[in-house]
C-alpha cells in the first residue's frame, strides 16, 4: 500500500487552484493571440474569463491574502491616481453630448482597469516555469499562423482580413513579455527565432504604423538593456511629457509638416491646432468621453481631425485627464524599468509600443485593445514573480536540530 510523504499531504482545493491557473495563464498567454487571428472579440471574452480563473485559484488557497494585496494595490498612489483618472473619465460623461456612447467606452475602461487590479492581485507569490513557457510558445505559434495567413492571401492576391490585422497587433504587443521570460532564463536561440519572426510579421505591418511602433520598442529594449535606471527614467519622461505637451504639438510641427511635399498630416495639425485656439477653456475640462469619434461620425468634427490618443486625451478629459494619464504612465514605465533583469527592458518596450501605437491613432481606447494591454501587463507581473530567487533560506539537518546548512544549487526556479 503506497505511502505519502508526511510532507507533503494530498490538498485537493491546492491542486484545483494549480489547474485553474494553469488554465488562466493558458487562457491569456496561449489561446488569446491564437484567437485573435480568427475573431475580433477574442480578447474581450478570453481577458475576463482568464482572470476570473486566476481569482478563484487565489480564493482558493488564500482569500486574506488575496483581499490584503487588492487593498494594497488599490490604496497606492498610482492605484488611487488611476482610479482618479476614470472617476475624471465617468463624471465627463454628464458633459458630453453623446452620453450613450461614452457610457459604453466609460464601462470598458472601468472592467479593464478593475480587471487589472483583480488579476495582479491574484497572481501567486511564485509563478511556475510550465505555466510561463505558454506566453513564448503562445505568441510564436499564433506569430507563425499569422504569416501563413498573410503568404496564402498574398498568392491568391486577396486583401488581409481586417480580423487577421488586429490579431497581428495582439501578436506584436503580446511578444515583449515572452521574449522578457525566454532572455531571463537564458534561452538566447529561441528568443532570437521569437524576434525574427515577430520583426517578419511587423514588417508586412508598415503602412499602418505596427512596424514603427515595434521599432520604437526595439529601440527602449536596447536603451534599456544598456543602461537600465537612466533610459527608462529617460523613456517614462519622454512618454509622459508627450501627453502634457500635446496642446503645442501641432504649432510646433505645422512649420515643418507644411515644407514637405503632399503632406497628408498638415490638415490634420490645422484643425488639431484651430480647436485647442478656439476653445481654450475646453483644455481645462475637456469636451467629455467620446466627442472625438462620435463629432467625426456626425460632422461636428472635420474629417480630417486627428485621431491619435494624444489629441483625443486632451479633448476628451482636458488638462485634468491629460495629468492623470500621464502621472501613471510615467510610473507604470519607471515600475517596469525596476524590474529584475530582461523583464525591465521587455516591459519599457511594451509599454513605449502600446504608446507610439496609441499615438499614431491605432486602436485608442478599443475593448479588445484595452484588453489585450491588461493581458500584458498581468502576464509581466506574472513573469516577474517566476524568476529565479538569489538564495534559499538556511534548513535544519534532519538528524542535527541545532546544526544548519544552505541547500544546494543556491537558486530555485
């Protein structure tokens, strides 16, 4: 008759939670890109479902913890600034004329901010490798899909499916943190085969903007793996002061946009410039959630009006979202860039990607965009807690109370 170690007693509730974690991670890691490629919600309905999952897991094995962390993150600074800025977000709502619509845009920032809040707080202490290795072998699977996809439509000169475009940007933003946790366990060939075929697909993507925005993250990743603290205090200046100085973009750009040939981005900064000139108060309170797109549909706004978040941030919430937004990007980038090793690098460059995406008017504010960012955000949190720890506290002998020893290896993983 088998006999279990006194040590280590069968725990059904701890086994469930292992599975159920396993099946979130797999959820947001392996199954959402893969999914993105084939329909537009997939991130919609695979974000909440893989953090529903992570919560039940944590409630099961430690419900105090579970509440004690949420607090914890909730009553930051950052948490409470945050929170502050979609308070900002809902009350505009009583001044926007399109109170319907932005009703709707208002209850997808707060169920993917609250989404975050929930994941992170229900990530365990100790995240196993097995679950970790899904995000590189989730974002180069549906990477290599992606390409088939896009070589079969090329032969038989057929345009790209716009549902197969989006999962091409899920794919790219989701590759930054499984090349962190392939560079952190020393994995150089497989995450040199994860970049070329992720740099291969953003190319296909360089009229629409992909392909920069991913070099400006190729570019942070090196800054940063260079020179940690000061490129990505460097990074997180540049981003935030983008947004607080976005009002002064178009007068200083408009001179020189207008000097090139065909320019397609001058009428843009002309009417960008006319409305911050003609409704100086509006940059105090902006004109509420969803004027700009709702103003373009209808006519309000010319067509021409840019759609980039930097404009949108300032029209929308005025000086007092601009603030808040850029308070917390500036300290989710410095919080990424103190993370340990390749992390600091792959988050600064997730989050500068997200950024140069958002600000050359992809996705701003989408559903299936903001959760698609908060998959990533909970997947480096989860990485960052699957590194290896840097010593072992001392054990007794079995036979020796009184004598100690470290274990060997020095490291766990």
């Amino acid at each position: 008759m088998p006999r279990h170690h006194a040590q280590h007693p069968l725990d059904p509730a701890a086994d469930a939670a292992l599975l159920l974690r396993r099946i979130a991670f797999g959820t947001l890691a392996l199954l959402l890109p893969i999914a993105s490629l084939v329909s537009r919600r997939a991130a919609v309905v695979l974000a909440p479902i893989g953090v529903v999952l992570l919560v039940i897991a944590m409630l099961i094995e430690d419900p105090r913890d579970f509440v004690s962390r949420l607090k914890r993150s909730v009553f930051s600074l950052p948490g409470l600034i945050l929170i502050g800025l979609v308070a900002w977000a809902l009350l505009s709502l009583v001044w926007s004329p399109y109170t319907l619509s932005a009703t709707e845009k208002a209850s997808n920032i707060v169920l993917a901010v609250a989404l975050g809040f929930l994941g992170h707080a229900a990530l365990p202490e100790r995240m196993r490798a097995s679950n970790l290795n899904l995000a590189p072998l989730g974002a180069g699977t549906a990477a290599a899909f992606a390409l088939a996809l896009i070589v079969t439509t090329a032969l038989r000169h057929q345009d790209t499916d716009a549902g197969v475009e989006r999962g091409i940007s899920v794919i790219l933003i989701m590759a930054w943190p499984a090349l962190a946790w392939l560079l952190s366990r020393e994995r150089g060939l497989s995450a040199l085969g994860l970049a070329l075929i992720v740099g291969l697909l953003s190319l296909t993507r360089f009229e629409d903007g992909e392909a920069v925005a991913m070099i400006c993250g190729a570019v942070a990743f090196g800054a940063v793996s260079a020179s940690r603290e000061r490129a990505a205090a460097m990074v997180a200046a540049v981003l935030a002061g983008l947004i607080l100085l976005a009002p002064i973009l178009p007068f200083l750009m408009i001179p020189i946009v207008s000097r090139l040939p065909e320019s397609t981005l001058a009428p843009a900064l002309a009417v960008w410039a006319d409305v911050i000139s003609s409704a100086p108060i509006q940059l105090v309170t902006g004109h509420g959630l969803d004027t700009v797109l709702r103003g373009r549909l209808i006519g309000a706004l010319p067509p021409s009006t840019p759609t980039t978040l930097l404009f949108e941030t300032w029209y929308e919430l005025g000086l007092v979202g601009a603030a808040a937004a850029a308070f917390c990007l500036f300290v989710a980038v410095r919080a990424a860039g103190r993370m340990p090793g390749a992390l600091a690098a792959g988050g600064v460059a997730a989050f500068t990607t997200a950024f140069a995406l958002a600000a050359l008017g992809f996705a701003t504010l989408q559903p299936w965009w903001l959760m698609t960012l908060t998959s990533v955000v909970l997947m480096f949190g989860a990485i960052a807690r699957g590194q290896y720890r840097t010593d072992r506290p001392v054990a007794p002998l079995l036979n020796s109370p009184s004598t100690t020893r470290p274990k060997a290896g020095g490291t766990t993983p």
